[in-house]
C-alpha cells in the first residue's frame, strides 16, 4: 500500500494524472478490503506486525539511498509493489479463505504493472522532453520545399521539436499529414546522430518530439506527442482529460502576458509559449508582447520559485519573427527556447538554418 501510495501521488502531483491516480487509490482500497475478507479472526495480520523484531529492517543496500529522479522513485516503489503483490498471492493461499483473496490479488499484480508503466514512462518522457531549445512549425505554404523534406532536414539539423500547422486542413487531411509527420520524426534520427543509416538502424539515437497546433484530437489520433493550444482554443483541463489514456502527452499553451502564463503555469501546461517576440509576416499581430515580456515570465518563474536557487523556469518557447539574425537578443535575456517557421521552411537550407539557431541558443545567458 505505501508502494501504491508512492505512484498515487506522483501521478496526482507529478503530472495532473487525474485518472492513473484514481487508479492507485482504487488498487490500495482493493487490497484493503480482500486482505480485510481474508484475514480470520479479524487483527490478525495487524496483531502480527513485529517491527522491532524484524530482522528486515537492518537489512539494507546502497541503491535504496539513491535515487536519480521522480522516475527513479516510480520505478522503485512500482518494483516494490509488484513483488510485494506477488508475495501477497502466494501466501495468502495458506490462509482458510485465501483462494478467492488468490485470485483477487493477482489481477491487482497485474493492475500495478500497468500503474507502474504507466507513471513511469510518463515521468521519463517529460523529463527528456519539455524545454527544447529549438521548436520548427512546420506549414506547407511557407515551405519552399516539398513538406516533409524540410521536417526531415530540419531534424537533421538538430531541431529537438516539430510542430505541424495548418490552420486550414480538413480534419482528414490534416490527421494524414499528422501521421506522416510521426513516421517522419519516428525514422529521422536527430541532429549528428543521423549520419549516413536511417532512424530504424540505429537504436537509442534521440528522435524529435512532434506536435499538432491547435488540434488534441488529431494528435491523439496521429499518435503524436502532444499539442499546442492557444487562448481561444480548447482549454488545458479538457486537452489533458481528452488525453487521460497517454501517459505523457504534452500540452503547451501560448501566452502573450503574465497573467496569461500564471494560469497556464497553474493549470499545468507542460511548456508556455511566449509572444509575439518580433514583427512576423506569418501571423501578424497588432501587440507585440515582445522581449520585455520575456523578462517578466523570467521574473514571474523566479517569483513562484521561492528560495530555489538558481531559479528554475518553466520550459517555454519565445515565438514570432524569430530569426538567426535576432535570435541572440533572446538569448541574451535569458530565453531557454525558440519557435520559428518561415525562417527555417522557407529556406533552401532548413538544416543549416537549424543549426545557426542551436548554436545562438547555446551561447551564454543573463540568468
């Protein structure tokens, strides 16, 4: 039950995981009531607690006193669970009524591996993959060519993060380009891990995160990794209870003031999109929120963050305008990521401009 309790609270806490939370809850009453059914006299169990006789209990090993990250934790207390249950199972056969407790026990085994699954990858995942330092848009009317060739060279370049958006698709089309765009980034190693062999060939090579604009249902549908909202689009808690059966799915949110971002903080966007940054043809916009803005999400993380030192900021992508040629102003205020278009797909070269990106972002900040 404390192996359950463990993953319970991650996933409620961890990652606004409403439904695997509910889950573990639903697991530790389970066990309750068929340990409760099977214990005869009732107390048993509880009058046969020995700790200061337990010779367990000095029993330990250097890997229980570390732990990397939440993950790590997950994974322990999910191993834990698991074998406990299984010992559970096997014992609980001793007792007058322990067939039926049997039985009920295993599909709870085998519920907590799913749990364990389930928290665990999602912790993986969006510890690996949230604050990009270069996110590509990718629409084909900007593009100057074919689509999927600058995703793919974009990739190539280094880029962490594709996005696809296309405002004016049909539903089906729109999923069709989705999908391929996931096959894409699927065989399409990233940056100088692609060499001269493709995706499938090289196991572990990092592959990009893709993205749907706009549309949860289509990304769910495409298998992508998650989707962009803006403000006048369906809201965070609905994206993330529509996206309740994929551990890890992640929402991003643009914001173009505080209050805008506070709340996508609050409501527990994985990444905020901050902007518009500069003029843009792409999307104009009669307010430009500019770098200005920048420094008050900077302050607004510094703010939430306490005494934590050094501060940490949510993960965040600064979008419009953006360009080799300006990104550096970004930088130097302390931008941890970028999302361009028109200057990557239109380009000969989306690579290369990718690259010229990575590198600006990788140069020192102010904070």
């Amino acid at each position: 039950m404390e192996a359950a309790r463990t993953l319970e609270d991650a996933a409620r806490f961890a990652l606004n995981d409403a439904a695997g939370a509910a889950r573990c809850k639903d697991l530790r009453h389970a066990l309750r009531d068929v340990l409760a059914a099977a214990d005869s006299p009732t107390g048993t169990l509880l009058s046969a607690r020995n700790t200061p006789g337990d010779p367990g209990t000095s029993v330990t090993t250097e890997a229980e006193s570390r732990r990397d990250d939440l993950s790590g934790i997950c994974t322990a207390a999910g191993k834990r669970l698991g074998e406990s249950l299984r010992v559970l199972e096997e014992t609980v056969k001793l007792l007058d009524r322990g067939v039926a407790a049997a039985a009920a026990i295993k599909q709870l085994r085998y519920a907590a591996y799913d749990l364990e699954q389930r928290i665990v990858l999602a912790l993986v995942r969006r510890g690996r993959a949230v604050q990009w330092p270069l996110c590509v848009l990718i629409t084909e009317s900007l593009c100057a060519l074919p689509w999927e060739d600058v995703a793919r060279r974009a990739i190539e370049g280094g880029a962490p993060s594709i996005q696809l958006r296309e405002k004016d698709l049909p539903a089906r089309e729109l999923l069709a380009r989705a999908r391929r765009l996931v096959e894409i980034a699927r065989d399409t190693p990233v940056g100088e891990a692609a060499g001269e062999m493709s995706g499938s060939e090289q196991p572990g090579v990092p592959r990009a995160t893709v993205i749907i604009n706009d549309r949860a249902d289509i990304a769910l549908a495409a298998g992508a990794d998650g989707v962009h909202l803006g403000q006048d689009d369906l809201p965070l808690a609905d994206a993330r209870r529509l996206a309740s059966g994929v551990p890890g799915f992640l929402i991003g949110v643009s914001t173009a003031n505080t209050d805008q971002a506070r709340r996508a903080i609050d409501d527990g966007a994985d990444y905020v999109g901050l902007g518009p940054m500069f003029p843009s043809s792409t999307k104009p916009k009669e307010h430009l929120a500019g770098i200005a803005y920048l420094r008050e999400f900077i302050q607004l993380c510094a703010q939430r963050a306490g005494d934590a030192v050094p501060a940490p900021l949510t993960p965040h992508l600064a979008i419009s305008g953006i360009t080799p040629r300006n990104v550096g102003e970004l930088v130097a205020a302390g931008c941890r990521g970028v999302a361009v278009s028109s200057c990557v797909c239109s380009a000969p070269d989306p690579a290369g401009v990718c690259r010229e990106l990575l590198a600006a972002m990788a140069q020192p900040r102010n904070v």
